[in-house]
C-alpha cells in the first residue's frame, strides 16, 4: 500500500471517513480486493496459462463459485453460463462487483480470504516463495483497505468480524480473539465469533447469548485447567465465585476488585438474562444496536482479563 498524494491530501482536508459504515462496500473497496486475489489465488494471466498454473488455478476458483452457487441455491453467480466456458474467475469478479447485497459481498470476500489464509499457505501454490507471507500480506491490505474506506468490517480468525471501535477493537476484540485461539479454549472462541456473526446480521438477542456462552465457557475452561471442581449445571454466578475463591485474583488484590465481581456478575448475565434469555410477552423486546456493541467489548475484554490472569498467576 502506497500513501499516495491523492490520500494526503483528502486527509488534510479531512475528507478521510471517521464513522464506520457497514451497508455496502465502495468500488473501489471490492477493486482492490479483486487486485489481493490476483496477488495470491490467482490472477487472469496465471488462469489462462494453459501449460503452467492454470489447471490450480481453474479449480481453485471453481471451488468457491460452486460453493456460493450451492448455499445460494443458484446454477451461477451471474448470468446463465454455458458450463463448459470455465471462466470462473470473471464469474467470481462480476459477482462481487454486481450485486447490492452487503451480506453477500461479504460473503466472497469471507470465503475467498479463508481460502487464502487456509489453502495458498503452501509452498506448491502456483510455485511462489514465501507463500505463508503472502497469505499474511493479503489478509493485512484486505484489513487496511476496510480502515481506509471507513467500512466497519475486518477479518479475523478465518471471519469476518464487525468492527464499531478501532481502539475497542485493538484493545480488546483482537486480544481476545488470540488468548481464546489458545488450547482449551475453542467452544468459548466458537461462541464469541458466532456472538459477533449474530451481531453482524442483526440477530442481537443471540448475540448475547453467546456473549454469556462465551463467558461460561472461559471459566469452565479455566477451572478444569486448574483443576477447581464445580457443578455440571454451574451458572455465570457461581462460576465467577469458584473462581473468586481459588483466588484466580489474589486475596492482597480481591478488596479492589469488588467493582469487577458486581461488573462480571451483574454486567454480562444480567444484559443477556432481562433482555434475551426469557420470554418477551406480548410486546417483542427489542435490544438495541449500540447496547449489544457495548456488550460485546465488555464480554471481550472480561475475557481477556480471565484468560490473561490464568496465564499469568500472582
């Protein structure tokens, strides 16, 4: 990425967005992912070499048409294509490009970028040196590319996650995200991820489920780490005081804590208890937008501070 003239001087006249927007993603945005790909699954030259990486290459993009063609209950992408025109790449682009529909763009950006992530770390992938690198770069430029556009989306952990703060994010999302990666913890890294994919598509309430989920599932983890025994059918409440006891916060430190305990034990739970866990009654409740945001780093960086202090023992 180059810090071009053009960019310094919309940043000097403060035309460089400073609200995320989340509804579409600009031309440009979806230009320059298009550009990433050609960088690493592929690009239109290696597809049409037909003695060298075109053979990978073909199937590689065929891979990732059928698979959205499949969940979309569709025979192609675009317009009806004779099978036998393997043009699978130009499909993908024309796709992406065309469609109005946020969800699905984000859709191939996921699913293209898990594929770079997962599969183009080969060193086989169409004879390139540093491969694992480049898979790294793409992620990054992809990452950099929604912070310059001002879309409020990264990928992390092989998802797309929505972002609301970059500093939140910085602080608290991302960190989580990297302890929760660590053994012993992937039902409650499962659960956050699928807290921020229900964020992301405005199911709020399941989103703060798995906000509670999540935070069940790091204690527990923590507890059978350390070997603390507790009940099978343990709540968040009596999980925060197991870990309480087995002085998970030292003693010397546990008077300055009291404002976390009434923060872990009334923060998390109760959100998800009086706004989603129980029936709603005549009148749907409906959680709003800015409240599960505040949850969801709220339960990140609970997490962090769980998980940072069982690795960490006073």
């Amino acid at each position: 990425m180059f810090n071009l003239y053009s960019k310094r001087q919309k940043a000097l006249r403060g035309e460089v967005p400073d609200v995320y927007s989340y509804d579409d993603l600009p031309h440009a945005l979806k230009v320059q992912i298009i550009h990433i790909w050609a960088d690493t699954l592929g690009s239109e030259q290696d597809y049409n070499d037909t003695y060298g990486c075109a053979p990978k290459v073909v199937k590689l993009y065929k891979f990732i048409v059928d698979t959205l063609c499949r969940e979309y209950g569709l025979f192609s992408l675009t317009a009806v294509r004779d099978r036998r025109d393997q043009d699978y790449l130009n499909e993908l682009k024309d796709f992406l490009l065309q469609t109005n529909e946020v969800e699905k763009q984000l859709d191939v950006v996921e699913l293209t970028f898990v594929y770079i992530d997962r599969v183009t770390r080969d060193s086989e992938h169409l004879g390139r040196y540093g491969a694992s690198s480049r898979a790294d770069a793409a992620i990054g430029e992809l990452n950099s590319r929604f912070r310059e556009h001002g879309v409020g989306y990264q990928f992390l952990e092989g998802e797309i996650v929505r972002v609301d703060s970059e500093l939140i994010h910085v602080e608290a999302v991302k960190p989580a995200l990297r302890l929760l990666n660590e053994e012993g913890y992937k039902g409650a890294q499962d659960e956050f991820l699928s807290a921020y994919e229900h964020y992301r598509h405005g199911k709020h309430k399941e989103a703060l489920n798995e906000c509670l989920k999540a935070f069940e599932s790091v204690m527990k983890a923590i507890c059978d780490k350390r070997g603390w025994s507790y009940a099978p059918n343990a709540t968040s409440k009596s999980l925060i005081q197991v870990c309480f006891d087995n002085q998970l916060v030292p003693q010397m430190w546990q008077q300055q804590f009291v404002s976390l305990r009434s923060l872990l034990e009334s923060g998390i739970p109760a959100a998800r208890n009086k706004l989603s866990g129980h029936g709603q009654g005549a009148t749907p409740t409906v959680v709003p937008d800015y409240l599960v945001a505040y949850m969801l780093h709220m339960t990140a960086s609970t997490l962090v501070f769980l998980a940072s202090a069982e690795k960490n023992p006073a």
